[in-house]
C-alpha cells in the first residue's frame, strides 16, 4: 500500500479496528490458563515484554518534547498508540497473574520507578539533539519506531511458538495484530520522511548502526533485555528469522540498504548467552521474580 502524505497513513490507521477491546479481553477463557502450566523460563520474558509495554507513556511524553512528537499527524497517532501499548502490558500481566504469578498492585508505578538513573540522562541529551536536528530526525525516529515494532511482534511471534500455551496465544496474536498495524504506520512514515533528504537519511542510518538496542534495553536492566532476546532467539533459525523479517524490511527505506546492526546486536547477544543460557535462565528467574513482587 503506496502512501502519499503522513495524513493518509494516519487515516489508514484509524481506520483499523482495534483487537483487544474490552469485548475481547473479556471474553478470554482465563479461567483455563491454570489448566496448561506455562514453561518458567519464560516468565522473565514475559515479565520484561510487560515492563517495555508500559514504560510506552513514559515514550510518549519524551517524544513529546521533540520535532517528531510535535508533528500533528504524528501526534494524533502516538495518542492512540500509546493506549494499545499499555493495554498490552495489562493484558500481559494478568496472564502471569491468572498462570500464579502474583504482581504487587503497583507494579506499573514500580517499573517506572526502576527506570534506570543513565536512561534518564541519555534521553536529555537525546531531545536536546533532537531539537536541533528539527524535523530532519522525523524520519529516523520513525525508522527506529519500525524496527521495534517489528522485533518486538517478531519477539511475540518466537514466544507464542515456544511457550504454546493456548490462552497465551490467543493473546499474542491479538498483540501481534496491533503491533502489526503500528509497524505499517511507523514504516510508512520513515518512508516518506527519509524520501525528502539524504541528509535525513544519512542521520538516520548513522543513528540506527551507532545506538540500535533490543527495545527496553535503555530503560530496562540490559541483562533482562539480554535475557529476553536470547531466550527466543538463540534456539535454530532464530537470528535468521531477525534478519529476515526486521533487518531486511528496514533496509528497504530509503538510504538505509545493507544496514546489519540490527542482526549483528541480535546475534552477539544469542551467541553469548548460547552455552550458559540453562544457568542464565535460573539467575535470571529468581532476580525478575524478586523484582515483580
Ligand atoms: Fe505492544
Ligand atoms: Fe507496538
């Protein structure tokens, strides 16, 4: 679908209905869940997906003091992404919760409040540059809004596989939905941004081949993000599947051909983890689950 302006994407968006409605998280049998046990290794996981959810309104109001967020159309969309994405972590959490994995009743304020000191600083920086770039940055934003749109449905794809669950996949894939129409407006966007300038496009692949990490990485404990990554993506046709459906769609954006980092980050982190990833897991388990309650 060939756009011609970011208001028309815009309208494209709005158009689409939304899958988790109350209607449909209502619906959900979560009186079943307790009947299929869910894998613990991938309770970290899930944990760290909820946390990056929910941080989106703290994104969101970044994003907010800068050229991008400022942007009319741009806005307008952020305002109703910024409600799925915390739906998500909401929906996420209580699958833990209905699985036997209790969450204190504040548990979104807590992943805030662990919002690490050097995120904090970075992003400062990063609006401050952001405001003297202008809307030459729209355009890289919104290339690093697609490719952690489709990572993290890549990431949710890998755990509906692995875990197979069946309520849990009810869920993922009404995520995945979402994510999916979030991607399209990110990409579409990047598209049209970078078209207008190859300076545009030059920042924006410097940006992405400099400081591209696992999404939540900068808030989040980068060993949870580690973590999360390795879990899905170690196992066979992993890092491909990253390669495949995250690297080589964003490569197709104007100036950012034969980009790598996304695959070379990926990469490293499973190839790290690989041999020591059943004593990672326990670590890991035992600190996420200290932290959640
Ligand atoms: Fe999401
Ligand atoms: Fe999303």
């Amino acid at each position: 679908m060939a756009f011609e302006t970011s208001k028309d994407v815009l309208d494209w968006y709005e158009k689409q209905d939304r899958t988790l409605s109350k209607e449909f998280i209502d619906g959900l049998p979560w009186h079943t869940v307790k009947d299929t046990p869910i894998d613990e290794k991938f309770v970290p996981v899930l944990l760290y997906m909820r946390d990056v959810e929910v941080l989106t309104d703290m994104y969101h109001r970044e994003l907010q003091r800068t050229p991008t967020g400022r942007d009319p159309v741009i806005a307008k969309f952020m305002e109703r992404w910024g409600v799925e994405e915390i739906t998500h972590g909401q929906v996420i959490n209580r699958f833990l919760n209905e699985a036997g994995y209790e969450t204190p009743d504040d548990w979104q304020s807590q992943t805030h409040l662990n919002v690490t000191k050097t995120y904090h600083t970075y992003t400062y920086l990063m609006t401050m540059l952001t405001n003297l770039l202008g809307s030459r940055f729209t355009g890289t934003h919104m290339a690093f809004g697609a490719i952690h749109e489709m990572s993290t449905a890549q990431a949710y794809r890998r755990m509906k596989e692995l875990a197979n669950h069946p309520v849990l996949s009810i869920i993922l894939e009404g995520i995945i939905r979402e994510e999916a129409a979030h991607t399209h407006f990110y990409w579409s966007v990047a598209k049209l941004e970078l078209q207008k300038s190859t300076t545009a496009q030059k920042i924006a692949r410097k940006v992405i081949e400099t400081f591209y990490v696992p999404v939540g990485q900068g808030s989040l404990a980068k060993s949870r993000a580690e973590y999360s990554v390795a879990m899905l993506f170690s196992g066979e046709g992993g890092v491909e599947t990253i390669d495949r459906t995250v690297t080589q769609r964003a490569s197709q954006l104007p100036g950012l051909d034969g980009l790598t980092r996304v695959k070379t980050k990926s990469g490293g982190i499973c190839s790290k983890f690989r041999p020591k990833l059943a004593a990672a897991s326990a670590l890991v388990l035992s600190i996420n689950l200290y932290a959640a309650v």
